[in-house]
C-alpha cells in the first residue's frame, strides 16, 4: 500500500502490480507479465509478473516504477464501513 492505495505485492511466486489502465495491453506483452484473474476475471488495471521476469534490478525497478506513477493518480479503494453496535 502506498498513500492508502494498493500498489504492489506478491502473491506466491509472482509479483502484483497495479499500473494505469492504459497501459494495460502494452505491459501484458512483456515477459513474464500476465493479467490478474484473482477473482476469476481480468483486472485491466492490474498484472502478475513471474519471478523469473524480475531477475535484475532493472526489471524490478521498472514495474515498481510502473505502479507508483499509477499511484499518484489513482484513486483509493472504498473503505468498508464497520458495524456500529
């Protein structure tokens, strides 16, 4: 999380980003890069990128790089409001 948004993380062997929308049918050719079906359905916003596609710094710098540009316009996620008893 970063400024309250979900940027990146990892999920077993690959990482997650969160990356502009727009971006989305560029990045998916990359090496590595596949959508994010977590829910059964692709998130356009957001990639699992394989371990073996990270193993520079260059390249993780990179997708690390994509999200936080993301982040800085994205907006946040809902807050679930808790039940007052």
């Amino acid at each position: 999380m970063v400024n309250d948004k979900m940027c990146v993380g990892v999920e077993k062997e690959r990482l997650m980003v969160r990356l502009d929308p727009e971006l989305f049918d560029e990045v998916i050719e990359k090496e590595g890069c596949k959508p994010m079906d977590f829910t059964g359905r692709i998130m356009k916003g957001y990639v699992f990128v394989d371990v073996e596609a990270l193993n520079t710094k260059k390249k993780l710098v990179y997708w690390v790089k994509l999200a936080l540009d993301f982040n800085k316009v994205a907006k946040p996620s809902k807050k679930k409001q808790t039940k007052k008893k």
